[in-house]
C-alpha cells in the first residue's frame, strides 16, 4: 500500500511541475509578448492544454497589443503631420510637458538656437537659458499668463529678443500633461533697428542744439545790444554766426545725402561709367591736389601692379575721396603727406588713403563707420567734422557692391580701404553685368 501510494504522489508531483513550468513560461512568453507588443503565440498549444482560459487570455493580450499599436503609430503619424506643418512656419513653435521636458521644437526655434543639437527629450531650462521665460513658463501652466511678453535670451556670445506666447494644452488623459505651447517671434532686428532709431534721433538732436545753441545766442546779444556793441565785436559775433550755420548746413546736407543712399539705393547706381583705375585716381589728383597743398600738406598718388577697369559712379565716387580726404587733412600734421592709392586684385580694385595722423585706439576702429560716432568728441566738433563722412563712405562703397575697413596703430596714422568691382572682360558686357550686379546688391 506505501509503495503504491509513493507512486501516486511521485506522478502526481511531476504532472504539478510540468504544469507549474508550462505556466512559468507562459507567464515570461505573455511578458515578453507586452514588452515588444507583438501579439502572443502558444507556438506547441501547450498552454492551451492546461486550461481554456488561456486561450481567452492569448486573445485578450494580442488585441491589447495590436490596438496599442495602432494607437502607437496613429500618434506618431499625428505627431509627424503636426511636425511637418510646424515646420513649415517662420515662428518658432515649442512644446513642453509638466516636467518641463520639450516634446516637440520645430526647425525655426532650431535655427534660434543652433548649438543646443536635438532639442526635443531636453529639459527646457537646459536649452533656453532666461529665467524671465521660466517664470512666464510657470505663469501659462498656472494660468495667469498675459497674451504676449517680450522676453530676452542671451547665450551663444548673443542677445535674442523674442516675442512670446504661451498657452496650456489641457488633457487629463496624458500623463505628463498638461503640455505647454509656445509660439515665439523674433523681433531681434526690429528691436536693434528701434535702439539704433533712438540714438540716432538722440545723436542728431545733440549735434544740432550745440551751432543752434551759440546761433541763438549771438543772434540774441546782437538784436539786444548790436548798438552799443563795438565794430570788431559786432564782427566777431557774425563769423561764428556764419561759422556755426555753416556747420549746421554741412549736418544737415549729411544728413540729407545719407537719407538719400539708404531709401533709394538705385541713385548710386543710376550713372556708373567705365574707366582704368589710374583714370580714376588722375581725377582725385587734379579734384583733391590744390585743396591738399592749401591746407599744408602733399597728396601722393601710388598705383603699383597692373592696370585695370573698374564700374563707379564719378559723382558717388568724389563724395567718398572727398570724406575720406577731407579728414586726414584735419589730422595729419602739416608737412607731411596724404598718400591715396590703389592695386588690382583678380576680381577687385583695392582703393586706399593713408594719413600720418596720430591714429585710432584699436578699440574704437570697428566703430569709426557709425553715425556720429567719434573717438574724440570735443576735438572732433574743433575741426568741423559732422560725424556722418565715414558713414557715407560705407553706404557708396557697399553700393558698388564692395567693402570697407579701416587700420591703424597710435602714433602712425589712419589707413582707410575699400574695394570696388573690377571689370577683367573687355567690351560693355562687362560693364552692363557689373552694374546688373550692383542693382541686385
């Protein structure tokens, strides 16, 4: 009877473990089933032996599954629609999660931030770094937002001003929601452009008040006292009078003729005219030479190289030798010499004039081409200076489709350069391409 009952519970055992490890691994197939969300296969039907119930298991996962799937791939489809209409836009488009996580950055606010690689996956505060947009974030998630902020960041070795709006996607089904739109405007070069509007109105009322100011002044003393005052005084008082209206028709000419090249550039264009380059710098002798000797100095001209034809604007062109010109007259010493010369490069002419002036501070060189800009105030104003040549300047050689730029070391004078076009063909074509050229500039 022991014998008989040993081998019942020996069977009865092994039919219990074959069952437990049929199930064990039908347990790790399901599992694994869910993790790649691929529908569940009983390849044997050995699971579907033990029990029916299985089978209604098998079947309820694989429908899970495969409608997880289409869900999956119906989001994802949505995900890449919205992202290629996104994309499309010139606003930049930002999305984020309740963690602050980005979902989805089109390729406007990438080109925003370049550097910042992959920016969906990314905690925003990592990409875009600007408290005053995180607390505007927390402000749209709160709802307390306005409509629209203006918002700065700054990163990258500059300063981007955008104009933001944010608003909360609610969907309580999500998880990680609500998420958070964003859509931003750059308004960098409007508000440049509105900085470089104030200073200039700023600079142009500061240049004008001071010949206004002792305009003013004279004239009052005169109406007032012109009979008591004495013959020489009397004339003193009308040469600054004229001095100073002279001055103040020189701001305002400049001013005038700067107005003119930026609304209609086309006039700078209007009458360009072939000629050789030593042709062009034979003019500048014989316009510039007397004035040059008057003032105490020698104007040299120096054209080493080849020769070569050039597409320029006599008019525009005397304005820019005359600036250019005019100004190392006031500062070079007397005795000494204004060399103004040129060479010939493969597809440019290089113009220059060299003073022998005390110089520029390498600090302000990048800045003598600006409206106004000077690197002595006061000395400037004494030698008659508008503060608008080398401004001119920059606008009729862009004009030409060239460039300039200036160099210098203290003590050893001021060289200013430009290039124009240089026309290698021969015939007008070459002449009428270089001026279709400039147009389109």
């Amino acid at each position: 009877m022991s014998y008989l009952t040993i081998v019942a519970l020996a069977g009865a055992l092994l039919w219990l473990s074959r069952r437990y490890w049929i199930l064990r691994r039908g347990v790790r197939l399901l599992a694994e089933s869910v993790r790649r969300r691929q529908p569940f296969l009983d390849e044997d039907g050995a699971l579907l032996a033990i029990h029916s119930s299985w089978s209604d298991l098998a079947a309820e996962t694989s429908a899970l599954i495969t409608e997880l799937g289409r869900l999956t791939h119906q989001q994802a489809d949505q995900l890449t629609q919205l992202e290629t209409t996104l994309g499309n836009l010139q606003e930049a488009v930002l999305i984020v999660d309740r963690h602050n996580y980005i979902l989805l950055a089109n390729k406007a606010l990438q080109r925003m931030f370049p550097a910042s690689g992959g920016l969906p996956g990314h905690r925003v505060e990592s990409v875009l770094r600007s408290a005053a947009f995180l607390d505007y974030l927390e402000t749209v998630r709160s709802g307390r937002a306005v409509a629209q902020t203006l918002i700065e960041f700054v990163g990258e070795g500059r300063s981007i001003w955008l104009e933001t709006t944010g608003t909360a996607i609610p969907d309580t089904e999500r998880r990680n929601g609500p998420w958070i739109l964003f859509v931003l405007h750059d308004v960098t070069r409007q508000r440049h452009l509105e900085d470089v509007r104030r200073e200039f109105v700023a600079n142009v009322s500061h240049e004008l008040k001071t010949p206004l100011s002792v305009i003013k002044g004279y004239a009052e003393t005169l109406v007032d006292d012109h009979a008591v005052l004495p013959r020489e005084q009397l004339e003193q008082f009308a040469s600054a009078i004229h001095r100073h209206s002279e001055r103040l028709s020189a701001i305002v000419e400049d001013l005038l003729t700067i107005s003119r090249l930026e609304d209609d550039p086309s006039l700078a264009a209007a009458c360009f005219q072939r000629m050789k380059l030593t042709d062009l710098l034979e003019s500048v002798r014989t316009d510039f030479a007397q004035t040059v000797k008057e003032s105490g100095h020698e104007l040299t001209i120096r054209c080493p190289g080849s020769d070569c034809e050039v597409a320029v604007d006599p008019l525009r062109m005397h304005q820019v030798f005359a600036n250019l010109i005019g100004n190392a007259q006031k500062y070079t010493p007397p005795k000494t010499y204004i060399e103004v010369g040129a060479e010939c490069h493969e597809t440019r002419a290089e113009i220059w004039v060299l003073d022998r002036g005390p110089g520029i501070p390498a600090t302000d060189l990048p800045r003598i081409f600006e409206r106004f800009y000077r690197v002595e105030k006061g000395r400037s104003r004494e030698k008659g200076g508008t503060g608008l040549g080398l401004s001119i300047v920059k606008h009729i050689v862009q004009m030409h489709t060239g460039r300039v730029w200036a160099e210098s070391e203290v003590g050893k004078g001021l060289r200013v350069a430009f290039t124009i076009p240089a026309l290698m063909e021969s015939g007008s074509s070459a002449l009428r391409s270089a001026e279709q050229a400039i147009h389109r500039a």
